[in-house]
C-alpha cells in the first residue's frame, strides 16, 4: 500500500512540474495576421497599406467583417474559398478561413504547415465521424483548426474541408462580457 501511494505522489508531482509540456510554446503566438495586427482598427490597416472592404455587420455578433482587396487566398499552395477579417467595436479581433475543397494529401500537408508554424498543439480531438479539432492557446490567441470530409457518392472519392480560425479573446471576451 505504501508503495502505491508513493507512486501516487510521484506521478502527482510530475504532472503538477511538467504542465508546461501541455502548454503553447509562446514564442510562436502570432502577432499579427498578415500584417494587421492584433486590435488595430481597420483605418489603421488602410493608413499600413492594407486594403479592406466592408462586408457588412453580424447582427447577432456585433462583429464587423472585412476582405483584403488582393489577399493572397492560399496557405502553403492551398486554396482558400475566404479569408475574413473580424472587428469588434473597431479592434482586430478574428480571422475566419476555410479551404475549397481538398483531398486528404492537402489536408495532411495544411495540418503539417500549422504544426510548424506554431508547435504541439494544446487541444487536439478526432470525433466519431472523422472530423478534427485542433487548438493552441496562446497567451493572447486562439487559434482553432477544425477538418470535415463528405464523400461525393458510393465508391467516390473523400473531399476535405477545413475551418480555420484566430481569435483575440481579451477583446471578443471582454465585449460579450459587457453585453450580457
């Protein structure tokens, strides 16, 4: 018995001094999103250069959503039907992207490129049906990575969709706080 609750202890104590493996390596966080930056208005981004068009406001949300005139609408040669740009109470706050539709390779090659860009995931799971979640939080980002697939007909191929998304919590959080 004494053993047991020695082992106890001791893995304990190693969980408690090693969460920091479970953590996002910091150093990765994003500072920007393609050169606009996090809580920046968008008049900022057009005084930087940047062109964004208005595409309206999310009645629910309250987010104000944006394109970038000639945005680049790919990651690592991979198509992208959108990139949105999110703005709450005139702050840069979230980023909404999803693939065209890919095939299993694209996918693997996109998951392999966010791997890189930012670390061991902190959150990742495969539900029933074969879609994935993906997470890492960082200390002021979020950044969520989520695959779906439909199959085109009998005998038919897999087509891949992944859902991609940045959030600035201490703004979005902080609103929604404010309203409800």
């Amino acid at each position: 018995m004494k053993r047991i609750l020695i082992a106890l202890v001791i893995c304990s104590m190693l969980l408690i001094f090693n969460t920091k493996a479970f953590a996002a390596d910091q150093s990765l966080e994003p500072k920007n999103f393609r050169g606009v930056e996090w809580g920046s208005s968008p008049e900022a981004a057009w005084a930087n250069g940047i062109e964004m068009v208005d595409l309206g406001t999310d009645e629910k949300t309250g987010i104000a959503l944006y394109a970038r005139a000639n945005d680049r609408l790919s990651i690592a040669d991979i198509e992208l039907e959108y990139i949105g740009y999110g703005y709450l109470r005139g702050q840069f706050c979230l980023v909404m992207m999803r693939t065209t539709r890919i095939g299993f390779d694209d996918y693997v090659n996109l998951e392999g490129v966010f791997l890189r860009m930012y670390g061991n995931p902190t959150d990742s799971e495969e539900y029933r049906y074969g879609e994935k979640m993906i997470n890492w939080k960082f200390d002021n980002v979020v950044i969520e990575f989520d695959r779906y697939w439909l199959v085109t007909g009998p005998g038919q191929e897999i087509i891949y969709f992944v859902d991609i998304s940045y959030e600035f919590p201490k703004i979005t959080r902080q609103a929604y706080n404010e309203d409800f």
